[in-house]
C-alpha cells in the first residue's frame, strides 16, 4: 500500500477493495454482452502499456488525472485503466469495443458499482443508497467525467460555486428558476452553490439535505449558527421543524424569504383560534385579547416579538 496516500479510504477497506478490484467485480454479476464477453478473459489484463499504444493521446493525459496515483499502488500498478475499464487483453486484441468495459455504457447500478467498490467509504457517499439520484439512476457519471483534463476536467470545474450550480440547474431547471425570485440565496452570484445545502451523492435526510456538523440538525445551521440556541426559551417550530415551515430555502418573492406575503400570516397559520386539536400538533396558543388583529400595528408581529427563533431573556419572545 506503500506510496497511496489517501486521507480518507480506511486502509484495510482499501485493500479489501483493491482486491476485488472495480470493474472486474462488476463484470462477475453478468449482464450485457459485452460484459459477459469481457468476463470470459477475467484474469488477463493487458497493461496500460498496452493501451497506450493506441489509444496514445487519453494516455498521455492520464498522467494529470488524480486517478494516476492507481499507479503507485501495489494492486493497480502498471494497469491503473483496467481498475475502472477491467480485464482488457481481449480488446487489445481484438480493438473490439464489445471486448471492453465503458462505464457509461453500462446500467448506472452498475457504474455507480464500480466507482464505489473504491469510493464507497468516503463519509460523502455515506447516503449514496437512500439519495435521490441514486434511486432515480443518476450515474457517478452523469456528474463526473473521467478523462477530461485541465480547467475543463469535472476534477477542476466541480470545486467552482458557479460550474456546480450550472451542472445542477441543467437538470433541476425549476429549482435554479426559484433563485431568480427577488429575495434568495445566492446561488446565482456564485456566492454559495446547490452543494452549500445539498450532497449530491445523498444523504439521510430527506431531499440529500446536508446536516450541521454537530449532528442531526438542518444543515442552514452551518451558517446560520445564531440561530441554533440552546434558547431559554424556545419558539417550538424552530426547534422541532424545519426551518422550512416559515422559510422558502431557495428563493421567494416575500421578504425575509418568508412562505407567506405578511409576516402575521406566517404567525397566524399556528397561533389562531382554529378549532383544531392541538395535542401532540403544532399548534402554538392564541395570542392575547389585546392582541386585535383589526389594528395594523398587531399585524407586525416581529415588531414586538423580535427574537423570533428563540429568547434567553423573556419567555414571550419579546427581547
Ligand atoms: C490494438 C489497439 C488497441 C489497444 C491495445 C487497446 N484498444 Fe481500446 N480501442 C481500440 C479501438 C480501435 C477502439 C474503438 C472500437 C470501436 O469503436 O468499435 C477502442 C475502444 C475502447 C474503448 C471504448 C469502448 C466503447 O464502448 O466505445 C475503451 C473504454 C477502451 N478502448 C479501453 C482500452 C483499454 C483500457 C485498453 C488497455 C487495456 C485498450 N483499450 C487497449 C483499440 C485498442
Ligand atoms: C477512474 C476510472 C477510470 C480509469 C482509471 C480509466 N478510465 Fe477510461 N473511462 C472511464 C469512464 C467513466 C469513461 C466514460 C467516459 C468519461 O467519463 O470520460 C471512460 C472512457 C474511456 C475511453 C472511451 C473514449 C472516450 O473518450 O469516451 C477510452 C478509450 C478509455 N476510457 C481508455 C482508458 C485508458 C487507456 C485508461 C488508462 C490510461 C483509462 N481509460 C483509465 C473511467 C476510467
Ligand atoms: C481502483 C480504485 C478507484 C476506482 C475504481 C475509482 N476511483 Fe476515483 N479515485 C481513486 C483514488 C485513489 C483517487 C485519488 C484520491 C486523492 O487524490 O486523494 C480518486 C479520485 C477521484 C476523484 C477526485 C477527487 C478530488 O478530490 O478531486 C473523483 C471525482 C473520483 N475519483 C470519481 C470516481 C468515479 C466517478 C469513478 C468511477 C467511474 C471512480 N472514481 C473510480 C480511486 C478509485
Ligand atoms: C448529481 C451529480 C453527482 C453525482 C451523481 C455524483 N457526484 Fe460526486 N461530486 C459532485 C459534485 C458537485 C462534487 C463537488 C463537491 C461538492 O460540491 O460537494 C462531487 C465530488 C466528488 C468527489 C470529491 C470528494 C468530495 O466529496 O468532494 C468524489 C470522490 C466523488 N464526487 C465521487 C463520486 C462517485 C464515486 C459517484 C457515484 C457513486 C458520484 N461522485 C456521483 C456531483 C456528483
Ligand atoms: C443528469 C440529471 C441530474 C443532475 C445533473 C442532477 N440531478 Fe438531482 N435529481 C435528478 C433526478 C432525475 C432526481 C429524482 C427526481 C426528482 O426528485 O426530481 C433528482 C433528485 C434530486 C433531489 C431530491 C432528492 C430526494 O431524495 O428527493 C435533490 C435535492 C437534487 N436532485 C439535487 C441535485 C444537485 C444539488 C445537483 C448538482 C450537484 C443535481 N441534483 C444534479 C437528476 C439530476
Ligand atoms: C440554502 C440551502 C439550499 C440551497 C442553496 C439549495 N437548496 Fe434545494 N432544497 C433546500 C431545502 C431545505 C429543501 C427541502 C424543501 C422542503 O422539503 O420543502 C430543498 C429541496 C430541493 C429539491 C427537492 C424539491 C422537491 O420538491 O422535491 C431539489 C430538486 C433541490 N432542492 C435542488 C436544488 C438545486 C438544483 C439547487 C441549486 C440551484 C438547490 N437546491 C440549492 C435547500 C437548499
Ligand atoms: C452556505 C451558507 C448558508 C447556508 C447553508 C444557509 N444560508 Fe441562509 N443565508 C446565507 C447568507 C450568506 C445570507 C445573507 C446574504 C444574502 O443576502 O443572501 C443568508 C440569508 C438567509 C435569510 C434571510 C434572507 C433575507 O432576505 O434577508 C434566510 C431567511 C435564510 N438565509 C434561511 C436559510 C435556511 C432556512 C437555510 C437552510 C435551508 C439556510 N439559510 C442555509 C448563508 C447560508
Ligand atoms: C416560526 C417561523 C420561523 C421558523 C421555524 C424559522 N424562522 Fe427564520 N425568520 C422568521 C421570521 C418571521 C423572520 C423575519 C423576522 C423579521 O421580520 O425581522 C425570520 C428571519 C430569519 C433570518 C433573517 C433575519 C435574521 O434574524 O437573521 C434568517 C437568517 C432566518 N430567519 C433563519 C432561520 C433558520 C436557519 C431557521 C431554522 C433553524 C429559521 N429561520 C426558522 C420565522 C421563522
Ligand atoms: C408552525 C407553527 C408555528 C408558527 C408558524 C409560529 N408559531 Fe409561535 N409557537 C408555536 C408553538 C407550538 C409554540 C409553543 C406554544 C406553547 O408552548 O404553548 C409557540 C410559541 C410562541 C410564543 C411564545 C408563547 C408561549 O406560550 O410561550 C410566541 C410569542 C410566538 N409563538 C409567536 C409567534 C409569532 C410572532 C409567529 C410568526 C412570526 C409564530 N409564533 C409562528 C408554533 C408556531
Ligand atoms: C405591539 C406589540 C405586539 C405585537 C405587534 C404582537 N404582540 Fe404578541 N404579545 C405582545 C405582548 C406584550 C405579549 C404578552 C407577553 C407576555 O405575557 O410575556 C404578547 C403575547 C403573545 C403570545 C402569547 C405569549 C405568552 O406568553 O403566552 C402569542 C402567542 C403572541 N403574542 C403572538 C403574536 C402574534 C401571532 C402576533 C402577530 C399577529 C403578535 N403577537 C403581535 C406584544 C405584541
């Protein structure tokens, strides 16, 4: 293992990996013809040598790629293009493309197989199995190319605000379209991306959300520290629900990215004399008698109540 120096693949899961190694794995499962040919030569490989020898420029540029370092170690050294492409002596024969493993042309399980059969222990991919993509087939490779080298290359665009969001927003065009609201996040600056909230490659809340650091809290905690408490006294919803109960995550037309036009309405979806069975719900109490609601000033609610996620000083929220 001597010269692989990976922060984050566990050693002795990185051996056990390498040794199964990613695409000859995969071909063992069967499959598609070209699979089950490329597995009948299971054991040989050809070498990157080999390769090079025709396909000469996709060589030459493997040298930037940060899969290069395969080749420092013991298990890949010398045929670092069979970890992802298989066994390929059989091609180098024959140069049939039915002789070769492409992972784009396989079933996106099955790519997503190969890539994580060395990925799969990076904490980023910890959700990969319940996240949107991956039961909507949504490929490693829908999202990373492989050979493509220099500011072009998804290795260099991907860790660029803008080129994620871009990379996002070609398929999640309505998503993108809530940020062009008047208040918003902002994505479209480049200021943060898609990512800042959500892990593409999933996650274990619901939607791929991110969490905070510290655990299972909403992941706008990451920046939004102020607003975690602990309060002496806490405005229920924002400790129990989402964030996204009061507030519109991507963009709104309402101020403060508010779900609703006024922010009395907000206040008044919980805090109203609806005949609604409240044990156990949501439901916050009703607000005084003085409170009269006819009165414009009453309709201000923040006025007043100004520590509206949570107060250390007065249990109405007042200050
Ligand atoms: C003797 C020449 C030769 C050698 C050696 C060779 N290839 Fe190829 N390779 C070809 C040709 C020609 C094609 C195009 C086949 C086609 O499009 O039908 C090809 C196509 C491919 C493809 C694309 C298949 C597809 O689905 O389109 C991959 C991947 C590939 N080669 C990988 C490799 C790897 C990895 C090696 C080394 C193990 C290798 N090749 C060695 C000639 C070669
Ligand atoms: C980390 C996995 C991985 C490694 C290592 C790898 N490839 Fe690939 N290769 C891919 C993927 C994925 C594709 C599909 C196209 C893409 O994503 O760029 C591909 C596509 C190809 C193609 C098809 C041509 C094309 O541009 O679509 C050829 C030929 C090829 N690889 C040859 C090689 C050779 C030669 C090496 C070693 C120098 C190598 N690959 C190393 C993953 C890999
Ligand atoms: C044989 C093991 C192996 C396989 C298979 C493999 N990778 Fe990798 N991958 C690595 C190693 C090792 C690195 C370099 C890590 C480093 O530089 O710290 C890497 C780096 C990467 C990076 C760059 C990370 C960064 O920080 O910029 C991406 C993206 C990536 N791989 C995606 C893929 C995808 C997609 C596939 C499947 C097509 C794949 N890998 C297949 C071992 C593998
Ligand atoms: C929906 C698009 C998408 C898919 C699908 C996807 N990735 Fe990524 N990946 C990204 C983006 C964007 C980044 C850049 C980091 C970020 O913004 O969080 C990234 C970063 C990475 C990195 C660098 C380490 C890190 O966490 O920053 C690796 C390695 C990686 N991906 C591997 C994979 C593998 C393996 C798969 C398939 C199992 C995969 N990705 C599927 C979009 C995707
Ligand atoms: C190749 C197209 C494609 C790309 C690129 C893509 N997605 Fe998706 N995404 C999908 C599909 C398909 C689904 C599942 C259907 C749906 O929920 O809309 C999905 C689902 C999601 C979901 C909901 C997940 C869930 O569990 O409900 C989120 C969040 C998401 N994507 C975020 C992102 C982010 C962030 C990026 C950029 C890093 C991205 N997507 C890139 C196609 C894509
Ligand atoms: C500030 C954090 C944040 C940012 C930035 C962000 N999202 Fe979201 N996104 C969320 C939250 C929170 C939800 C869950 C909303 C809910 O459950 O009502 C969500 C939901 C989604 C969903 C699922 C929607 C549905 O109804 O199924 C998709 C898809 C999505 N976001 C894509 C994106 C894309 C694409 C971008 C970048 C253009 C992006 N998000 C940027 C926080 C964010
Ligand atoms: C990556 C950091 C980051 C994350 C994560 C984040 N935010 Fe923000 N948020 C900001 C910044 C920076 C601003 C203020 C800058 C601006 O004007 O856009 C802001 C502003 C806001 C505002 C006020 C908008 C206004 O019009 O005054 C609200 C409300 C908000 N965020 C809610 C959320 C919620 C809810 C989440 C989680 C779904 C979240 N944020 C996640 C960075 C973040
Ligand atoms: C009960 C509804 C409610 C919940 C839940 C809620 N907020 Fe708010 N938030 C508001 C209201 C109302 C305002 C506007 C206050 C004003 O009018 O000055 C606001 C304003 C904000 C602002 C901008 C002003 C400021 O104080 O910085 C941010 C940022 C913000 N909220 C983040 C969050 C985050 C993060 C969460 C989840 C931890 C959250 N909010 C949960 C109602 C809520
Ligand atoms: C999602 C439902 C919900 C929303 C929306 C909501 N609240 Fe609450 N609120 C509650 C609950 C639940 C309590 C706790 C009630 C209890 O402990 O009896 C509470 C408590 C309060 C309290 C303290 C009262 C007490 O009895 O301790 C005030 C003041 C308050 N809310 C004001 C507001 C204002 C102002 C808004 C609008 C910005 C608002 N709330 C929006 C559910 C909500
Ligand atoms: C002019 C200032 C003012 C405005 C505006 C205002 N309140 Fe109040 N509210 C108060 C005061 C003062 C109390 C009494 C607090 C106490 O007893 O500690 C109170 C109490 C409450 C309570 C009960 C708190 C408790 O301790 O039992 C709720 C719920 C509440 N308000 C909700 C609202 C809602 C919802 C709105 C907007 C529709 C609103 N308030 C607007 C001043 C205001």
């Amino acid at each position: 293992m001597s010269g692989f120096q990976s922060g984050w693949i566990p050693p002795t899961l990185l051996a056990c990996v390498l040794v199964s190694g990613g695409a000859a794995r995969a071909q063992s499962a069967g499959g598609t013809g070209a699979e089950k040919n490329a597995s009948a030569a299971a054991a040989d490989y050809a070498g990157a040598e080999a390769c090079a020898g025709c396909h000469e420029d996709l060589s030459k540029a493997f040298a930037r790629n940060p899969h290069f370092v395969l080749d420092k170690n013991k298990r890949w050294a010398g045929k670092a293009c069979e970890a992802c492409h298989g066994p390929g002596a059989k091609h180098a024969d024959s140069t049939s493309a039915e002789d070769i493993v492409n992972p784009v042309r396989l079933a996106a399980s099955k790519t997503d197989a190969i890539c994580l059969s060395c990925h799969r222990n990076q904490p980023t991919q910890v959700g990969r199995l319940e996240g949107g993509h991956s039961r909507s087939a949504i490929a490693c490779t829908a999202c990373h190319d492989m050979h493509k080298t220099g500011p072009e290359s998804s290795f260099a665009r991907l860790k660029r605000n803008a080129a994620v969001t871009e990379l996002c927003s070609g398929c999640h065009r309505d998503m993108a379209a809530a940020f062009l609201k008047p208040h918003h996040h902002k994505v479209p600056e480049g200021a943060m991306s898609c990512t800042s909230c959500h892990n593409p490659h999933g996650a274990f809340m619901s939607r791929n959300l991110r969490m905070a650091s510290s655990g299972a809290e909403p992941g706008c905690l990451n920046c939004h520290a102020d607003k975690r408490g602990p309060f002496t006294y806490e405005h229920a919803p924002v400790r129990n629900e989402p964030c996204t109960t009061c507030h519109e995550p991507h963009g709104s037309v309402n101020p403060r990215m508010l779900t609703r036009q006024e922010v009395y309405i907000v206040c008044l979806e919980c805090h109203a004399n609806l005949n609604v069975p409240t044990k156990g719900g949501l439901l916050g109490g009703v607000p005084p008698a003085f409170h009269n609601m006819s009165v414009p000033r009453y309709r201000n609610c923040t006025t007043c109540h100004v520590k509206i996620h949570g107060s250390n000083a007065d249990r109405g929220l007042l200050r």
